[in-house]
C-alpha cells in the first residue's frame, strides 16, 4: 500500500463530515461527498463556501488558493461516486446497525485495498469491521468538532486492522497540520475516556448537594491552577456547549460497554435534564438559559456577597502539610492564632483535609466550630482567586460565617461547601488523574500520546498523567484513598498504574 491516498471519500454531510471534507481539501486533497439527503449535501458545499470566503475576508487564505481547495471537492449522489477513492471517512448517525449496513455496501464499490474507517466517538470499531468481508482494511478515525480546528485526530486499530493502516492514516492526518494518537479500540478510545471524570464527578457532587452547579463551575474555573492554568469552561458550561443529547449518551455508552464499571457511572440527573429537553445552548436552556448564544444573567446564581471580615478571631489550625502556611495565612487576613495542642473552647477549628471530608477529619474535635480549607491548590494571602471552605454537618451558622468573612478578607472569593469527600477541586481532579491512569494501566495508548490526545482534545490545562505528577502521584493516591474510605464507593479505588507509581517515587507518564 502506497503512504498516499488519492482520493478521499467522506459519507455524512453534518457538522463533522463537512469539518473532515474542508480539513482534507484544504490539504491538497480530491474529496467526494455524499450523503443520503441530497439537500443535505447542498448546504454543506454553501456552508464550506461561506467557510472560505470569510478565511478569505480575514485574510487567512488568499482567493485563488479557496477557489481551487473548493474545487477539489464534489459530490455523489451514489455510494458509486467513491469507486475511486482509496480512503472513505464514515462521519454518519451513531447507530452500529446502520454503520454495519453502509460499510457492507461501501465494500461492494470500493478496491479491495481501499481503507474504510469510522468517525464514531463512542462505537466499537471491531463490531463494525466484522460486518466487513475486508475487517484488516477497516479503522478508526475519530475527529473532534471544528475539525479544522481542532488538531487532534484518534487512529483506532481493531483486532483485524493492519498495522499499515493506522501508519497511512497517521500520515494522512500530520499532512494535514493534525496531530495523531494511535491507540486500541476501547469505549470511548483515549479523549472520551478520559472525560468520564470531570463532568460526571462533578454531577456526583451536585447529586450530592455539596453545592449549586454555577460554583461548581467557579470553582473549577478560578481555584484550580495547574502550571498557571486552570480550566477555560466549568463543567456544566461545558455540557451545555457539547449538548447534554450529546454528552449523556457517551456517559452510559462508556458505562455499559465497561460491563458497569464503577468509574464510569452517569447521573440520574443527566438523564432527567435530558429527557426534559434541557440540552444546552442550541435549544436556549440547559443548566444556564442562553439568548443569541449568549447566558443570560440569572439573579439566583450570582454568588453571594461574603460576610464583613470578623474581628477578634481566634483560630486553631490541626497538624498536617499545610500547617504553618494556613497560620501564617489566617494571620495575615487577622486572625489570633491559638497555639494550643487542643483547640481552646473559644477558637475556630480548621483543618485541612485531602480526600477525606471535615467529619471524618474532625474526630476528638468539636464539629460545631470545624470549618476544612482545600489546600490542594494555592491558598496563600493575595496569592489566588478563590479559596475553598468546608463544613461539617455540625458546624454552627455563626462559626461557618465567620470563617467565610475570614477568608475573604483579603480579596479572595470564597465558596463554602457543605461535607464532601474531597471537596470539588480534590476529587474531580484525583478522578481525572484516576482515570487517566487506569487507560494507561489497560496499554490503550502510550502513556505521553494519552496526554497529547487530552490536553488537545479536551483542553484541559494538563493531561491526565501530566497533572497527576504536578500535584504529586502521592497526594494523588491519598485522596483516593480517602474518598474511598469514606464512601466506600468503588468508583473512587486507585488504579494500579498509579499505586505503583507514587509507591516508586516515579512518573505517571513512566512506561513500562
């Protein structure tokens, strides 16, 4: 087999079929398109006109060089039309009959030694090479929308896949300014099996009544620092971009096809808001109500106003790693620190839990006066927007305010929490490190193509392994331990990949 294909073939004239035909075009390539609706395919060549006469417009691209990328693309109104192709792109409904049904039929036109391959996100890929006489030709090749802007390209090998395939359609993909991850045909491949952590852990949570999802989203966008970095959306933000018709199905796709591992549990309340059509931005409401694609301000998810900062605070901080930065902070914002190997009767009780929530944390100690502090990420004064609080469910009014005034003091926004095991930032952070790790335990993907294919296409500060060594596999492998211990939910066991590592003092990203 030549590294070359001649000629590209894209079936599915939606969003992600007209992405892929506009990405090959622009890269030198012949395109055929079809589609079974023929007005379908209409609108796609007006859309990729309209594409390339704004790029035109805004100076990306010069006339001549659109005019002759849109002339390399047609369409068929046939699967005839791709009698000469080498490579045809399957971008069509996620329903396994029917891909089988077309892949069938795609045999019957194409050369034995043309490649067939699946833009699915979440289907197996083995399942529909073996409706296929040819399943050693048959790939996957799941792109991410805009896929001419998003550089990042999954090559999937089934079983049968020839090892020549998924090196043509990685060169096929750097040819075209893509990066590509090889990896094997597992649910939800790398990207979307890494995302079964930062979206449902954060429904858990909210299942959970730990807080409101709009400081769900604070908090994961302004407390959260990585390298200098946080995340760009909350998660709930994020599933009203991506669709909740799109995002729940992927949830229980992953769940069911890892035979209901406990990692990958959706929320009720995912399936709730979806059969009640509350999808996101392109129906106008999700989690948030949006007019013109823009949220749309609602009074009863602003955050409120922090409590005046108190005077004559006594404050007593529990041993533990942070110690002494947690004084020196309360210091500063005014408070009197108690020195006591006990917490006087007088003083606020602060402890800085990892994994663990504030009632396991507070044993021998007075709950009523427990505020926690997540010290996971940076807490120091004037050193970060938000600082994140605590309580147990025995702490009284008076004390948990006083503490949110305390916090606040110099600035910092301030979420108080009712108990959690790890708080928000903790454990949605261990759950995509947790996650990460056991898809490089299963050998899906090398362990550094793993982060690529996360950070690019996820958009997450780091990738999984990344961000498990930046915070240290150590505390990592603490807090699901503690969030285990507390829950005893399987969801939360550490993956041996990771146990190992943290045991060793080595890397997340080191292969064996």
């Amino acid at each position: 087999m030549s590294l070359a294909f001649s000629k590209i073939g894209v079936v599915g004239a939606g969003a992600m079929g007209r992405g892929i035909v506009q990405l090959f075009a622009q890269a030198g390539s012949s395109v055929v398109l079809h589609d079974t609706q023929p007005a379908a395919m209409q609108a796609a060549l007006g859309h990729l006109k309209d594409t390339f006469a704004k790029l035109v417009e805004k100076g990306k691209i010069e006339a001549d060089a659109a005019a002759q990328t849109l002339a390399r693309i047609s369409t068929g109104e046939t699967l005839a039309a791709f009698a000469g192709c080498d490579l045809v792109i399957e971008a069509i409904v996620e329903r396994l009959d029917i891909k089988q049904t077309l892949f069938k039929a795609l045999e019957d036109v194409l050369s034995p030694e043309a490649v067939i391959v699946t833009n699915t996100s979440s289907l197996s890929v083995t399942a529909i090479a073996a409706a296929c006489r040819h399943p050693q030709r048959v790939g996957g090749y799941h792109f991410f929308n805009p896929v001419p802007l998003m550089r990042i390209v999954e090559v999937i090998g089934g079983p049968r896949t020839d090892p020549s395939v998924l090196t043509r359609l990685s060169d096929l993909a750097r040819g075209a300014g893509h990066t590509p991850v090889v990896c094997q045909d597992t649910p939800g491949f790398i990207v979307n099996h890494a995302g079964r952590a930062f979206g449902p852990e954060s429904l858990k949570a909210l299942g959970e009544g730990v807080t409101g999802y709009a400081d769900i989203d604070r908090i994961l966008r302004e407390h959260v620092q990585v390298g200098g970095q946080g995340f760009k959306l909350g998660p709930f933000e994020l599933l009203d971009l991506t669709g909740l018709d799109v995002s729940h199905p992927v949830m229980e796709s992953i769940y069911h096809q890892y035979y209901e591992e406990a990692r990958y549990k959706p929320s009720v309340i995912g399936a709730q808001r979806l059969a009640a059509g509350l999808l996101g931005r392109k129906v106008g409401e999700g989690f948030y109500r949006y007019s013109g694609g823009n949220v749309v301000a609602d009074p009863t998810l602003q955050e409120a106003a922090a409590p005046a900062a108190p005077t004559g605070v006594r404050a007593w901080v529990a041993r533990g790693e942070h110690q002494a930065g947690v004084r020196s902070l309360l210091e500063g914002l005014g408070a009197t620190i108690d020195n006591g190997a006990q917490p006087s009767p007088d003083s606020l009780i602060v402890l800085t839990p990892l994994g663990i929530d504030a009632t396991e944390a507070s044993r021998g100690l007075d709950a009523r006066r427990v505020v926690a502090l997540d010290t996971l990420m940076p807490f120091g004064l004037r050193a970060c927007k938000r600082r994140v609080i605590m309580t147990t469910p025995a702490t009284e009014a008076a004390w948990r305010d006083r503490a949110h005034g305390l916090f606040a003091a110099d600035g910092a926004r301030v979420s108080v929490l009712r108990d959690s095991p790890g708080f928000i930032s903790q454990r949605v952070l261990a759950m995509i490190v947790a996650v990460g790790t056991e898809i490089a335990q299963q050998r899906v993907a090398a362990p550094a193509d793993i982060d690529t294919a996360v950070r690019l296409g996820l958009g997450y500060p780091a990738g999984p392994l990344t961000l498990g060594d930046r915070i240290g596999p150590s505390r990592i492998l603490e807090i699901l331990e503690g969030m285990h211990k507390v829950t005893a939910d399987p969801r939360y066991r550490p993956s041996a990949w990771l146990r190992r590592r943290a045991q060793l003092g080595l890397s997340l990203l080191n292969d064996d």
